[in-house]
C-alpha cells in the first residue's frame, strides 16, 4: 500500500539530487512507481527561455481559445450552473437533492458559488450538505477544515467521511478528496436540469 509519509521522503531525496534508480534500490520499489511519485505536479504555467519545446507547445495551445466575460449577469450565470451539472451532477428520479460531486476544487467553488448566485433569494445555507470520499492517508480533520473554508460551509454539516484505501501506486501530488456537495431542494434541483434542457434545445439545432 502506498504510504504518504514514503512518498515525500521519496519526493525529498529526489529534489536533493538522487537519481530515481538509486531511490528505487533503497526503498525496494519499481523505478516506474519512483518515476510517477517524483514527477512534477501536472499544470500549464507561462513558458521562460529555459523552457522545453514541448512546454511552450502546451502553453500555446492551452491559450489559443481566448475568453473573455465582461458581464456576468443571471442568464450567464444560470447557463454555466445549469451546464456543469449536467456534466457532474446527479439527476430526477434517481435524486430528489441536488449531488454535485468532483474531487476539482476549483470546480466546486464555482459550481456553490454559481448556485448561491443564481439562487441567492432561495438558497438556505442551512441545507447544505457535505460528503468527502478520502484515503487512509489523508489526515481527516485538516482536510476536512479544508473543505470548509473552500466552500464557506460549517464543518457541523459536514457527514462522517467515507475512507478508502487506496491500493494502486499512482499518486497525486495534490489531491484532497473527493467533494460531495448536497443540497436538500426538490425544487431547485429541477430547475437547474430545466435549465440545461432549455440549453440543448436552443443550441442544438444551430451547430451543423
């Protein structure tokens, strides 16, 4: 089972200049596993001179499709909810909430932040709930202090987390769980699938 503790020990002999074959003989591991844990956290950052070609590639692409919002007003505000969750979010019948559930934070604070945008004389932040998925390698109670601050939720409406062991070797260098956010409306839940309906029919039959 993989070990947090093993990992950053790998991960700080690594950036003390030992050669990943040399780390895999200490610590008795395949030199593929080392190779993932020591990998760089995946992201696209602006390119320098000192740049591969291939960062600088992927940089370009990543911002190619320029947008820009100069207004985000309600219809905006309600296509994009409206949109997400119809990508990540549990629907009627098989839910009578709104469930809402990524492990991209970024994700989930737009996705709140949209709903009490859009919905902000009908939201009652009492009603929130949260459900977190974690590994036995997380430290419950600072992730949980995490997630709350993220969202600007209680950590009182947060349920017992289910953890899990995590038996393959892959590892995130940033991974804080798995967010379920519920949020107890019948109502509000189908206006958001109404909304994402209303959507596809308006756009569909314009794109060839």
């Amino acid at each position: 089972m993989r070990n947090r503790n093993l990992v950053k020990r790998v991960q700080s002999l690594y950036t003390q200049g030992f050669k990943q074959r040399e780390i895999a003989l200490t610590f008795r591991k395949n030199s593929s596993i080392i190779s993932r844990w020591c990998r760089k956290p995946l992201g696209i950052i602006k390119p320098t001179l000192f740049s591969s070609h291939q960062e600088k590639l992927r940089y370009y692409w990543f911002t190619s499709l320029p947008i820009k919002i100069d207004t985000l007003d309600r219809n905006l505000a309600t296509l994009l909810l409206s949109t997400l969750y119809w990508c990540e979010g549990a629907k009627y019948p098989g839910t009578n909430r709104v469930d809402f559930v990524s492990s991209d934070e970024k994700m989930q604070i737009l996705f709140i932040k949209l709903l009490r945008f859009v919905f902000s004389k009908e939201i009652d932040e009492s009603k929130f709930r949260v459900m977190l998925q974690l590994h036995t390698t997380h430290n419950v109670s600072s992730i949980i202090n995490y997630w709350s601050n993220l969202l600007n939720i209680p950590i009182k409406q947060f349920a017992k987390p289910h953890i899990t062991t995590n038996k393959n070797t892959k590892y995130r260098h940033i991974y804080n769980g798995t967010c379920g956010l519920r949020y107890y409306d019948y109502r509000i839940l189908l206006k958001i699938m109404g909304g994402y309906n209303q959507i596809s029919n308006q756009i569909i039959d314009r794109l060839i």
